[in-house]
C-alpha cells in the first residue's frame, strides 16, 4: 500500500483553481484502495504570512470545509490540521535545520522569490522547505502530489531525508513527487493563473449572487454578438472547458464558432453550470462551516490517528540520536 500525503495552506478558502488542480485529485487518489492517504491544513505555514490569529482560525475552518466538500472521507484518510500534531512537526524540524546547509534554502523559490526585500522575509519563510520535510518524512510518505512549481522543495526534503539517513541510520523513507503531467493550470478570470495573489480566482463556496459578479468579470474581447468567435482564446469558455460535460463543451464551442452567440450567453451558461457542477460541495462546506462543533468531530477522526503514527515516528528519531 502506498502511502500519500498532500496539504493546503490555510491563506484563505479554496478557489476553483486550488480545488480542480489540487483537492480533488488528492481525493480521488484517496478513494483508491491501494492508497492511504493524508491530507491535511498545513496552518503552520500559514503563520509566514498571516498573523492574525482569528483570521488563520476562519481560513482554516474553510479549508477543511473545502476538503470534506470535495469528498474526503475522515474514516478511511488521515485527516488533520498540522497545528494540532505541532509538538512532532516542530521538534522534527528543528533536527532536520541543524543538518540542512544554509545554501541549500537561499537557493529555494519559497526565499528567492521574495529574496529582494529582505525586511519582509521573516525566519519561518526561510525554513519553509524544511518545515515541508517534517511534514512529509513525519509520516513516513512514500508519494507527494505536487505540481511542477513544488517539485524543487520535494527534492530539498529528499536531500534532507538522505542527510539525517546517512548521518544517524535508515529511519526515513525517502519520499517521490507524484507529479499528474495532465493536471490543469486553471485560468483566472483576466486569463492568468488563477491565483489569490492576482485576485482573479473564483470561489464556488460564494452566495449565489455574488458568484454570478465574479463570473460576469471574466475578460472578453470585444468581438460583436452576432460574429463567430475563438473559444480557445476566450476565457470564459476556457473555464467552461474545465467544468462542463464534453457535451456541453462541444455544444458552446459550435456556439462561439457559429455567432449570433455573446459572451453574455456563455457566462450565464457558466455560472449555471458552476451551480450545478458544485451544488454538493455548496450545501456540504456550509454545513460544516456553519457548524463547528460537526467539523471538530471530522477532524478529530484523523488528528486522533495520526498523532499515533507521529508519535511512533519520533520514538525511532529520538532514539536513534540518543535522547531516549
């Protein structure tokens, strides 16, 4: 059985973008029976951007809401919040820091990117990458999901993995990127990535009316009604691509090629369709979200049985460095 783990910050509720591209192929591969899987709210890290202990606490309560929306089942994943297992994550990482060279994490993207004004990169930004590799190696990961852009961290955590390996003795299993060549950047609504940071995402968990204003904001050109049009440089239809059946794709493609068709038309099917596509995961992230005490009871489940694999982990750590 192989074992996969994957996390999501808690910067803010998922977007569609985080949940095409990210929660629900994790849940989909948690769903297969050769699979165990651990997924959870990564709200330690969180803590190098948001300082605000009350607005970490919402964030987190909606990633987790998002996750359950998306299907996870606490019963048969280990599902948790990283701040509650602290104790194992930090101590871990604090070991790993000690054997991991000053280069290594000046050259990673997490600094690099922000590396030009220093007054705004605080410790925990420079340590994320180890803080990954507690995260990961903790629980023993034989796979982490990870896009393209992370792929760099995972080889950080493998290095580091190996370092502690070599120097106190085969106790890690050394992790490997799961990396989906197919997985999707999803579109924002000004055609680039989705993003926070950009503010061009679209989040599916909005009342209704709100989510229709998000969706009438997508960029389009100013090709006439009545003319034909180019869905594959539309984003509107772009984003429709991505949560549509093939059918109703193929349909506002001879739509958009046949014109008489605005992109008015195809931003009315679009939110409709994101309606209903989503209809499930809208009524499951408000239920839990407007109760807190059934989303405790759901994470629970998971912190309950991965603070026994934590646990067991560290009892080898300590022991193999002299500390038991």
């Amino acid at each position: 059985m192989a074992r996969i783990l994957t996390g999501i910050q808690a910067t803010g509720r998922p977007h569609l973008g985080n949940i095409l591209g990210a929660i629900e192929p994790a849940v989909a591969l948690s769903k297969k029976p050769e699979n165990e899987s651990y997924l959870f709210i990564a709200d330690l890290h969180s803590l190098t951007t948001i300082k605000d202990p009350q607005v970490l606490v919402e964030n987190t309560r909606a990633v987790a809401c998002a996750w359950l929306a998306c299907g996870l089942d606490p019963e048969k994943s280990f599902f948790y919040r990283q701040s509650r297992l602290a104790p194992y994550h930090t101590e871990l990482m604090w070991y790993l820091n000690c054997l991991t060279p000053y280069p290594m994490l000046a050259n990673a993207h997490s600094f690099k990117d922000k590396s030009e004004k220093l007054s705004d990169v605080n410790a925990g930004l420079f340590t994320y990458p180890v803080l990954m590799t507690a995260d990961i190696i903790l629980y023993q990961a034989d796979f982490v999901p990870v896009g393209k852009d992370q792929k760099q961290h995972l080889e950080i955590a493998k290095d580091i993995a190996e370092v502690f390996n070599r120097v106190y003795g085969e106790v890690f299993k050394i992790p490997a990127p799961f990396i989906n060549e197919e997985v999707m950047t999803i579109p924002g609504i000004d055609g680039a990535k989705m993003s926070k940071s950009y503010n061009n995402y679209i989040d599916i968990f909005l009342p209704e009316n709100e989510l229709n204003k998000v969706v009438k904001k997508i960029v389009s050109d100013a090709t006439p009604l009545e003319e034909p049009k180019n869905p594959d440089t539309d984003n509107t239809f772009k984003i429709f691509s991505l949560v549509g059946t093939p059918e109703q794709v193929e349909t506002m493609r001879q739509n958009y090629l046949a014109g008489g068709y605005g992109y008015g038309h195809a931003k009315k099917e679009l939110f409709e369709t994101l309606l209903t596509r989503f209809a499930k995961h809208r009524e499951i992230y408000n239920y839990y979200f407007n109760d807190t005490e059934a989303l405790e009871k759901q994470l629970r489940i998971g912190e309950e049985k991965v603070e026994e694999v934590a646990r067991k982990t560290m009892e080898e750590v300590r022991k193999v460095m002299k500390f038991l």
